[in-house]
C-alpha cells in the first residue's frame, strides 16, 4: 500500500492518515468529475481539518497540498464564472467580498475586531491591526500582499479586554484569503 505523504514516525502525531487519503481521494473524484461525489469547494478545503495521531502524516507537507489543493478549487471555480458570466462579472463578484472586509479595515486600530471574554485568550490587536493595514495598504494602493502571506500571519497572544476574539478574527483572515485567492 502506498502512502500520499511521509509519516512522522511511531513516537510523533501527525494527521490521521485514513482521514488525510480519503479526502484526497474524495477531492480527486469531485475535481474530475467522477461518480456521485458530493460537491466540494475551495472554502470546504480550507476548513478542513484532520485528527493528530501517533505516527501519522507530517503535517507540513500535507497543509502544502491542501493549499495547492485549494488554489485548483478556486482556479477552477474562476475559470467556470468567468465562461458563464465574463471577467468583469468576476471582478464585480471580488469587489464584493472586498467590500465585506473593507468595514473593519476602516475602524481605529484597537477597535476592529470585538475583545476576548474575560478570561480568554485571544490575538494581540496590534499584530491584527497590521495585518489590517497592510490590507488597506493592499486595496487602496497596489501594494504587494499574497494569501499566502495571510495563511502564514502569527499573532501574538493577549487575553481579555486587552485581546480580540479569534473567531472574528480568523473568519475575517479567511475572508481576505478567498478574496486574495480569486485574483492570484
């Protein structure tokens, strides 16, 4: 039997290996088409996430492929827009998104996002407002950002009132990715 990715060895976690084939497997079948496989987008691929077990697959190389993945769901995804409804249609739909973000791009640093609840932790708001301003600095003058460079941002941790809330802030981040993705 032969493996997708390199294992970890016995005495390291790694992703389920089960779990890791039969998403690729699935994602082959949908992306060629085949049989009766449930649809799968490129936001399904990106939130997907796999069980750590001993001796399972090295992570890294399987969140490369999992991005490459992701990056062919979204070409595809363009490609298909594109032919069904023009180019301009396609900017029209990515402004939208933009759009979206372009809300909390606009809000003070130290107020974009809601803080932690009490006790908990969360994303130091200055490395979030960062990011925040190199997005502006991204849609209001050209500057270079790619998603990958979003996908890679570590923020650093805060807790309570002096942190903002992760879930906003990462369903945020993954916001700019798609958008980043659909003009890559």
């Amino acid at each position: 039997m032969s493996t997708l990715f390199r294992t970890t060895g016995r005495i390291r976690s790694g992703y389920d290996p089960a779990q890791v084939d039969e998403f690729f497997d699935r994602a082959r079948q949908v992306y060629e088409g085949k049989g009766s496989a449930e649809p799968l987008t490129a936001r399904d691929v990106r939130l997907t996430a796999f069980d750590l077990v001993r001796g399972g697959y090295a992570t890294g190389p399987v969140d490369a492929a999992m991005d490459r993945l992701e990056r062919a769901f979204v070409t595809r995804q363009r490609t298909d827009y594109v032919t069904a409804h023009g180019q301009q249609a396609w900017m029209d739909h990515l402004a939208a998104q933009a759009r979206t973000l372009y809300g909390r791009l606009t809000r003070p640093d130290g107020e974009r996002f809601a803080p932690a609840g009490r006790r908990q932790q969360g994303y130091l708001p200055a490395d979030v407002d960062a990011l925040c301003h190199r997005l502006v600095d991204y849609f209001d003058n050209g500057a270079s950002l790619t998603s990958d460079e979003i996908r890679a941002v570590t923020f650093r941790r805060a807790r309570g009132a002096k942190a903002y809330g992760e879930p906003a802030v990462d369903a945020f981040c993954d916001r700019a990715v798609e958008v980043l993705l659909g003009v890559e």
